[in-house]
C-alpha cells in the first residue's frame, strides 16, 4: 500500500488586527510609564547610585527582567527619566518667537515654569542632583540639544533686545535666573515650606509667587 507524503498544509498565520497592536502598544507604553516612575521615586531620594534595579522592580511591581526589557541597564533607565524631564523642561522655551510680545511671553513662560516645578518637583530636583555631580552621564545631552535650543531661544531674545521691545540684557543670563528663581520652589521646596509653610500645591501660595516672581523679572525687563 501506498502511502502519501505529501505535507500537510500549515494554517496560515493570522496577523494581529489593528486594534489587537494598538491594545498591546497601549500596554507597553503604560508598563514603561510605571517603570519610569518608580525609577524617579527612588532616584530623586537616593541618587543613581544608591538605586538598585531591584528596587526599581519591587516599586514598579514588575519581575528584574521584565524590568530589562524596557531598559537595558540602570544607567539607561536613569538617563531616560532625566531625558523625560527635560523634554516637560524646555518645551515652554521653545515656544519663543521673535513675532511675540516679549513681555506677554516671559510672562507666560514664568507661569509654565513655576507649574512644571509644582507638577514635577521630583524630577527637577533629581536634575539638580546630576549637575551638582557634575552631569557624568547627562552631560552630552547638555552639550548638543539643550545647548542648541538655548542658542536659538537667546537669538529670539537679543531680537527682542535689538528692536527696543526689552531692556538691554543678556539674553543667555536672563534665561539661566528664569530657571533658578522658578526651580527654586522644586529644588529647596523643604527649605520654602520650612520658612514659610507651604508649598505650590497651595493654590494661593502659587498665585502669590506667580505674581512675585513676574514682577521682580517684568519691571527689569521693560524698556527705559
């Protein structure tokens, strides 16, 4: 008797549908989320080197190698919180445009900033804590991007300066007090809320420093 040999044919595989890859997308993207925030949590109190990626894994409720899947190593994972934050950091900066009412825009970018310091005060004060050692792994992101916006935000700046819309000033040192007067309140918000007892979670508290902060930086800035 003969027997055949043909092969059996294979079922074709089934492609995953696109609400199928955009449920597991979903999936991955909240799953690093987590990890990314519990990475903050612990980074932001003990600093890189005082973080385990088994703590990480505890906080984010997620197995080491789950962990690893998302990001490679702890250095990865650390420069990638960081990297988080300067993209919230800077976005207001880069909405300068020589076409804007200078002072309208200052203004406004004060505003941001002081909500980007109540709204991420960890991640803010975990930026301080690379600089102050010096930027070992975030300092090529110093040196290229934030540079490169910095560059083209102080150009914006002297044109302002240049058509008389601002006092005569340094477009470069007036970006830099920007920063330390507005991240003050993330960076030493223990030494605010010892002092005076509150923080800018305190709706009032925050108009109030809102109003301060623009009119100390405002009337320096407006044309004599």
């Amino acid at each position: 008797m003969s027997q055949d040999h043909s092969p059996i044919p294979s079922k074709p595989t089934r492609k995953p549908s696109a609400a199928t890859l955009e449920r597991r997308r979903r999936q991955l993207e909240e799953k690093r989320s987590v990890i990314l925030g519990a990475a903050l949590e612990l980074f932001s109190r003990y600093g890189l080197h005082g973080t385990s990626l088994d703590q990480v894994a505890a906080q984010a409720d997620v197995s080491k190698t789950n962990l690893l899947y998302y990001f490679g190593s702890k250095e990865e994972l650390y420069l990638s919180v960081l990297r988080q934050l300067l993209v919230i950091w800077l976005a207001p900066l880069k909405t300068f445009s020589a076409e804007q009412d200078p002072i309208e825009a200052i203004k406004g970018y004060i505003r941001h900033k002081l909500e980007i310091s109540r709204d991420y005060p960890a991640e803010s004060r975990l930026f301080c804590m690379e600089i102050l050692q010096g930027a070992p792994l975030l300092l090529s992101e110093l040196e290229t991007p934030l540079r490169e916006t910095v560059e083209a935000k102080s150009a914006v700046i002297r044109a302002w300066v240049d058509a008389g819309k601002l006092a005569p000033v340094d477009p470069h040192h007036l970006i830099f007090t920007l920063w330390a007067t507005t991240q003050h309140y993330a960076d030493f918000r223990v030494q605010v809320e010892a002092i005076l007892g509150k923080t800018l979670d305190d709706p009032a508290f925050f108009e109030e420093v809102l109003s301060s902060v623009q009119t100390l930086i405002l009337e320096g800035l407006r044309p004599r």
